[in-house]
C-alpha cells in the first residue's frame, strides 16, 4: 500500500501550475533570457563582411568547429558577439577548480565558505576575461586573413582598431552570457549555463533537420539510414534516461532506538549515482578543445603550405583534429575520463560523508566507523565511476564516429543529445520540486485556517 507521502507526490501535475505564481514567475524569466540569448547570436560583429562570412562557413563545414558551432547555435559561423558563447567561462571554471585541488592557498580560500566562493568566482571571471580576449585576437587574425588569396575580404577595413573592437565585443558577449547564466540560475529554473549551451543546441536542430531530410530528398542519404537514425536517437535516449537514473545503494543503519513496537534499528540508503558528474565531463572536455582549436583554426586562415613552419604546423594540426579523426576522438574521450573521476571527486568528498555518519551514529553493516567506511565508500564510487565514464565515452564518441565514418550530413551527436536530455532531467526535476512545495505551502495554510476556526 502506499503512503500517504507517495499519494502526496503522485498528485503532482501540471494542473497545479496555475496556482504556482512563484514557479510561472521563474519560468517566464527563464524563457526571456533565454530568447535574449538567441538574439544576441544575429548581432555580428563591427566591421564584418556577411557575404565573406558565409564562405568562411562554407569552407569550414565538416570540420571541427561545426561541433561547437551547435553549442552556440549558430553564433560562431554567424560571427556575433557572443561567438565564443559560454565556453571560456567553463575553460576558466576548470582551471580554477584544478589549481584549487593543487594550491593549498586556493584550497584554504575554498573552505573560507561563502566568502571563499566569491573569491573564487572572482578570479574565475578574470581567467574568462584572459582566456576570451586571447581567442577573439585569434578570431579577428583570422578573419583579416581569410580569402586573401581569393580576393574576398571577410573585414571591411581590417588593422589594429578592428581587433580592438573584435576583442572587446566578444569579451563583453561573453561576459554578458556568464552573467545572464548566473542569473537564470538564482532568479529562474534549472542552471543558467546548462540552458544557454542547450538552447543553442536545441536552436540549430532543425537546420540539422532539413540537411537531413534533404539528402534524403534528393538521394545523397538513403531513406533506410535516416530512419536508422530516428531510431537510434529515440534508443540513445532512453539509454541516457536509464543511466542517468541508475544509483548504487548502500545501505546505512542506525543504532536501535524505542519505538510503540518495540527497540528497533533504523535503516535508510545512501544512493551513489552510476553517472555522479552528470553531463559535466563532455562539456569540459568540450571547452578545453575548443580553445586550442578555435586559435589554430583562424590562425591558419590564409596559411598556405610551404609559406613557413608555423603555418605548415597549423594546417597539419586542423587535418588531424577534423571531426571524427582518431586524434580528436582521442583528446575528446580522454578528457571525457579524466573529468568523469575529476568531477566526482568534487562532488562526493568519501572523507567528510563518512565522519557525517559517524557522528550522528550510523554506520554500514559489515563496516566499521571511520577510515574503513571512507576506504569502502572510495572502492565503490571509483568501481561505479568507471561505468559512468565508459557510459559518458560511448555516448559522446560512437554517434560521432558513426556519423563521420558514414558522411551522413546529420551533426546532432551523442554529447549534444546527452546535454539536451541531462538537462531537461534535471529542469522537469526542478519544476515538480516547485510544485510539491507550493502543494505543501496550500496545506500549511489551510490547516492554519482551520485551526483558527476551531478556536
């Protein structure tokens, strides 16, 4: 039979939402931001050549900027201030955390508490400043050189002051996005950041759609894989759901208390997550190629082989990181490991969990208090983290491969499907937790009002 606890949470549907004014509040804000977002990507650049810019595009397609040209939603061929989206903000945040991990004057900072973390996040914002001024000099390089020898210009007068007004304006861009993320996260649903790489992900969708479906129109794909590739969608979903869901349970017992039965012990379980980073690792992983690979990219425009060894350099390094090359497949799936047990080892710290449950007397059965518990939680999250990170690789590197392997104009992949559902996970979860508590404010209030009405 089902408590009354279960029934309470069963009874949770949209039909609430009407009354929820706090909840519609959040999620029109966030709809808001998010359409800011969007219209910020169609503000190109100053001094920027529309027409040499869709060549640029042209030329670059198939390549490894493609990738993160869905992040953005199209922003980076579109060349808008916010080109670079938020993925020097996410560059910065990692090496932010990994110098935390390695300095003892970081880590003291970060058990400062609420004011360590502003501090942190301080010097997380000037890292986002260093790293995107460093990539937009790169871009506006890049785009002086561009079509030199095509006679086709994509700056209209290039020199010094155009680099100036590239740097600067994909820095505020950039700096905007950090901000309006930040804002969405405490002022509306779901985390700011996550929804902005999304809803670029989900924005140039059906361009990816209509390439699709074209090459099937007109016989370049046969319909046979293009169904192929609804289904495999539809499994790689479900597959992402039921991972993303899956949990280790230990079992944690507490000392025999008096109850109307009786003595009896107390058990409850502490669920470990199978994928415990969540969609962290791809995007990581993702940020941490785009930087280099953003800077040799448009440093290698107008680089022809044989004018000097820099530019044979660049243009050897863009052929081995093409989309789906072994090279790039390997950075891509090694950073995807490494941020998988990096991440979770911020996230779950075995020492202090263990000393919680000592301290307030529970322990696991077979286990003794302590070190042996902190040794047993370590074993277990390290043998499950494996399966979250070999789960987080083929997810992200398979659907990559298959489509590269295949020539199939189809660019949704594995990490942008893993982030898109991740997040409307996490988002939906988000929404019903705000409705439960607005049930739970409505029966607060009732009961007070009856309780007046006794007296």
């Amino acid at each position: 039979m089902a408590s009354a606890a279960d029934q309470f949470a069963s009874s949770i549907s949209l039909a609430n939402f009407s009354k929820a004014t706090e909840l519609k509040k959040r999620l029109w804000f966030t709809i808001g931001a998010l359409i800011v977002f969007r219209m910020l990507s169609y503000v190109p650049l100053p001094g920027i050549d529309p027409t040499a810019l869709n060549l640029l595009a042209q030329q670059t397609q198939g390549g490894v900027l493609d990738f993160f040209n869905n992040f953005s939603g199209g922003a980076l061929e579109r060349m808008s201030v916010i080109a670079l989206g938020v993925m020097p903000y996410i560059t910065a945040s990692i090496v932010v955390q990994l110098a935390t991990s390695l300095s003892p004057t970081l880590a003291a900072i970060k058990k400062e508490g609420e004011s360590g973390r502003k501090k942190l996040n301080q010097y997380t914002r000037y890292g986002t400043v260093g790293l995107t001024a460093v990539q937009g000099y790169f871009i506006a390089v890049g785009l002086e050189a561009f079509g030199a020898s095509q006679g086709v210009a994509a700056v209209i007068e290039p020199g010094i002051m155009f680099r100036i007004a590239a740097v600067i304006s994909l820095i505020g861009g950039t700096m905007f996005l950090m901000w309006l993320g930040e804002q969405i996260t405490s002022r509306g649903i779901g985390n700011g950041i996550s929804l902005i790489i999304m809803a670029g992900i989900v924005a140039h969708l059906p361009t990816t759609l209509v390439q699709l479906f074209e090459g099937g129109r007109s016989g370049s794909v046969n319909p046979a894989t293009i169904a192929a590739i609804g289904l495999a969608v539809i499994g790689l979903v479900l597959f992402i759901c039921f991972m993303e869901r899956a949990q280790r349970r230990i079992l944690i017992q507490y000392p025999k208390r008096q109850t109307q039965r009786g003595m009896q012990a107390e058990r409850s379980h502490l669920p470990l997550k199978i994928n415990t980073a969540g969609v962290i690792p791809p995007i990581f992983a993702s940020s941490l190629l785009l930087m280099p690979l953003t800077i040799s990219q448009f440093a290698g425009q107008g680089q022809t082989s044989g004018d000097s060894v820099w530019g044979d350099f660049l243009i050897s390094l863009n052929q081995y990181l093409t989309h789906g090359s072994p090279v790039y497949m390997l950075l891509y799936g090694a950073g995807i490991i490494f941020f998988s047990f990096f991440y979770t080892a911020v996230v779950f710290n075995p020492e202090e969990t263990a000393d919680n449950l000592k301290r307030y007397g529970g322990f696991i059965p077979g286990i003794r208090p302590g070190k042996n518990t902190e040794a047993y939680f370590d074993y277990v999250l390290t043998r499950i983290t494996v399966l979250g990170a070999a789960y987080l690789t083929i997810i992200c590197l398979l659907p990559e491969y298959l489509v590269s392997a295949l020539g199939i104009p189809f660019y949704l992949g594995g990490t942008s499907l893993l982030i898109v559902v991740n997040v409307t996970m996490d988002t939906v979860t988000q929404i019903q937790s705000h409705l439960l508590a607005h049930q739970y404010g409505d029966l607060i209030k009732k009961s007070k009002l009856k309780s007046g009405r006794a007296r």
